[in-house]
C-alpha cells in the first residue's frame, strides 16, 4: 500500500498566505501579521517542491534595545518565500 501525503492544515495556512505576494514573505514578516509558522512546517513544503527559497535573503535593520533605550542597531537576514504556481 502506497502512503500519500497530505498537507497538515497549518501547511494550507501557509501556502494560502504567500500565495499573492509578488515579492515573497519571509517568516518575520508573516509574524508581524500576527501568523506564526515554524520552519519545520516550510521545510517540508520545500522539500516536497511547493515552496520555493530565494537565493538572497531579505535584510531588516533592527534597533538593539536594552531598558527602555535604544544602545545599538543590527541587520538580520531571513529566508524569503514564494509558493510554486
């Protein structure tokens, strides 16, 4: 018997919510948007051809914040992705 696999419904979620970006979406920018997805949950999604990554990834600069003050700035790069179509 041949097993088959289905997506879970937190992977659906995912697919549907990058579905119409032009540019992608990274994971950070999705949990701005109040949608948290693990990476364990895209992997498989990539690994199955579904969801692609870019090459680049996309930069963000943040402020370091310590107290209530701001002591520094940094700049994170995070996996951008888009849906197969």
């Amino acid at each position: 018997m041949e097993k088959t696999w289905n997506p879970t419904q937190t992977q659906i979620n995912f697919m549907a919510d990058i579905a119409d970006r032009e540019n992608g979406a990274t994971l950070f920018e999705l949990k701005l948007e109040g949608k948290e997805y693990k990476s364990g949950t895209v992997n498989t999604l990539v690994a199955k051809g579904l969801v692609t990554i870019d090459a680049e990834k996309r930069a963000y600069d943040c402020d370091i914040v310590y107290n209530g003050v701001k002591v520094g700035r940094i700049t994170k790069q995070a996996s951008v992705y888009r849906l197969v179509k």
